[in-house]
C-alpha cells in the first residue's frame, strides 16, 4: 500500500510491487583518480565551464562530472572539449532535453511550472492535447500533451511533452529554448499535415489565444512572487 501526494491530494495504491529510486551518487574510485590532486564533490568530478578539472591537465565529461547524466551531454561535452584543446572556438548548449522511454514517451527541456513558482517568476503556460492532434488520432496514440511556457515577454523557456515519439519531436523545443525564440517567430512556421509536431506548434499559438483546434483560447498569466 502506497500513499503519495498529488496536486489532487494524497493517494494510495495497492500493487504487488514497488521500485524506490533514490538517486545516484558518484562512482570515482578504481580507477586512478585517487592518485591524481583532483577535487572530487558530492555529485562528482569538480569541473569549470570548460570542463577542466582542479588540475588543469585533466578534463572530465559525462555522468562523472554529476552536471547532466544523459549519454547526449556527453557527447557534446567530448566535442567541446575536444575543440577547446585544438584551441578552436567551442560552444555547448545551454539546455539539455531529457527522454524517459516509457510508455507514453516523456521528453522535457528547460524550465518546469513547480522551478517557477519557488522562483516566484511570473510566467504564461499553454497546453495542448494529442486527442485533437490528426496523427496521433491515426497512429491511436491520443494519451498526452504538449506543454509550453514562457516568460511574461513570450520568450519560450520550457517545453514537456507526454505522448507517443515525444523524444523525437521535443527538439522543437530545444531549438526555441536554446535561442530564446518568442512564440511571435513561429506564427508564420508551416508544420506538415498530418503530424505529431502540429500538437507543439499549436500549444505555442495557445499561448497568444491563437491556437486553432484547441477549444479554450483565452490566454491566462499566472503570477507567482516571492515571499518577503
């Protein structure tokens, strides 16, 4: 028997079986960093936005430098620092999407509602359901959403989506969070027919009120402020 919280109120479940994940902690030790003078923290391997570690020599990337565990920031921190010691000009994205391969698909980048209001950042959010998304009625796969937020300017800072391919479409997201696009420059962006990138074009023009097959068009602002 399992009771949590939700925005509903505490739940219970009864099931036959419970997975507990309690986090990850970092595993440094075997295999030779104990003999070198580096600085080791709580969540891994120190770094500095080049990803050198405490000794200059020595860079770290990926799951042991504890900043994204994901096997695509690792990736694109190899190429950074594989640049930066050719002495080119690297760069690295500021915001990473993360996947859950479940069933319904989850993909999410930037900011979340709950980062917001402890921030007390005013914010707009729309949201748009797959049931009136053509592909995902022709696949059968109408369980989820899009969801986008943006700042008070209309500047998109989040986007998660639940729903079948959504780690394949949530790179639109990326895309808009990564260079801080307002919902105004996609009015004009033509998305093919019948697909499941329509659900996020149309929960951005949500944000405006615009969004054509979405029944409620009103756009509401949510202010959040901190305490005193």
């Amino acid at each position: 028997e399992v009771t949590y919280d939700t925005k509903k109120g505490p739940q219970t479940k009864f099931c036959d079986q419970v997975l507990v994940s309690t986090g990850r902690r970092p595993n440094v030790q075997g295999f030779g960093v104990e003999e070198l003078d580096i600085e080791i923290g709580p969540t891994g391997i120190v770094v500095d936005e080049y990803f050198r570690t405490s000794d200059p020599d020595v860079f770290a990337i990926g799951d042991v430098n504890g900043k994204w565990q994901l096997a695509h920031a690792a990736s694109s921190q190899g190429e950074f620092v594989a640049e930066f010691i050719a002495n080119e000009s690297p760069v690295i994205g500021k915001v990473v999407p993360g996947c859950i391969f479940m069933f319904p698909e989850m993909a999410s980048v930037g900011k979340t509602e709950e980062e917001l209001k402890l921030a007390g950042t005013s914010y707009l959010t729309s949201k748009f359901m797959l049931g009136a998304n053509g592909k995902a009625l022709t696949m059968g796969e109408t369980d989820g959403f899009v969801k986008v937020i943006t700042d008070e300017n209309e500047v998109i800072i989040g986007v998660h989506i639940l729903g079948a391919h959504a780690s394949d479409y949530i790179h639109e997201g990326v895309l808009a969070c990564e260079k801080s696009m307002k919902v105004e420059e996609f009015k004009s962006v033509i998305h093919a027919h019948p697909t499941l990138s329509e659900a996020f074009y149309e929960s951005v023009m949500g944000i405006k009120g615009e969004a054509v097959h979405k029944k409620k068009k009103n756009r509401a602002f949510l202010f959040h402020h901190s305490l005193s």
